[in-house]
C-alpha cells in the first residue's frame, strides 16, 4: 500500500467491494482522510464495468483504486482471490490507473452489524452493504496510508537530528 502511495499523483482514490452480481463503489476526498460509499453498479461484462469505472474515476479526478481482496480467515486465497486478482489487473491495463488491493475480511460483516446497530431494515441494508463495504475497504486503506506517512516523517525527522 505504501508503494501504490508513493507513487499516485494526488487527488481522490476510488474503493471497490467486487462481489459476483454487483460491484460496491466507494470514493475519498482529494486529500485522502475520509471514504464515502458512492453506489452499487450491477455487474455486466468486464468491459461495460470497466466503462462504468473509468466515467467515476475521471467525474471525481481519481488517480487509483483500492480494492477489496477477499482472504478465508486463515489468509489463504481461494477463487474468489484469484477472479479479484484478475479483475484487479485487467482494470489497471484497460485504465492506465493503478488498483491496490487490500485484504476485506469480515469488511462486509463489520458493516452489516453498524446497519442492523443503526436499525436499518434487511431491505436497506442490502440496498447499501456493498457500497459500504467499499467505503469500509478504502477507509481502512486510507488511514494506513496516512499511518505510513507519518511514521516516514518521524523517521525522516530523526535521522536530520543525528
């Protein structure tokens, strides 16, 4: 993750739940502190969905994506992984952006259990938990990258007192 900061211009970056019927958007604020759930695109064929991606990224000056990558709870990769990974890749070659992936387990659960807390109905809250869930990946993305930038500018300050 601190790769793919490192290299990004600024602006905003967009976050992705992929899931197999619909895909869960998400966007930050140009300066990257705060992640908000943007819709939920149907999936279709790779190219429609990537279309679709390209008209957000561009609207909202994006200069990367964040998505989730589903792990089993010992971190092993199933299929599910792989098709990501593969989405992941082709999503970067047809964009030209570049996609990091983080892992999202329990993402979708965490967020589940805010709605059913905020007493959402099993009808809205399948209407928002794959934007959600987007949201919950980029923030977690997010405030990991603000972690390492502060912990490289501390380092980077103790190093000019030697």
């Amino acid at each position: 993750m601190e790769m793919l900061a490192a290299g990004l211009a600024p602006g905003a970056l967009i976050g992705l739940d992929l899931g197999t019927k619909t895909i869960g958007v998400a966007v930050s604020d140009p300066r990257r502190t705060l992640a908000s759930p943007l819709e939920t695109l149907p999936r279709r064929k790779f190219g429609a969905d990537a279309g679709r991606l390209r008209e957000i990224a561009e609207g909202r000056g994006a200069t990367g994506f964040v998505m989730g990558l589903p792990r089993d709870m010992s971190g092993a990769e199933g299929p599910r992984a792989q098709a990501s990974r593969a989405f992941a890749r082709n999503l970067a070659r047809t964009l030209g952006l570049p996609v990091a992936l983080w892992d999202e387990r329990l993402s979708t659960v965490a967020v589940e259990r805010a709605l059913i807390e905020a007493d959402a109905s099993r009808r809205r809250r399948a209407e928002v938990v794959d934007r959600m869930a987007a949201a919950f990946i980029l923030q977690g993305a997010l405030d990991r990258m603000t972690y390492a930038a502060r912990e490289a500018g501390e380092r980077d300050g103790r190093e000019g007192q030697a």
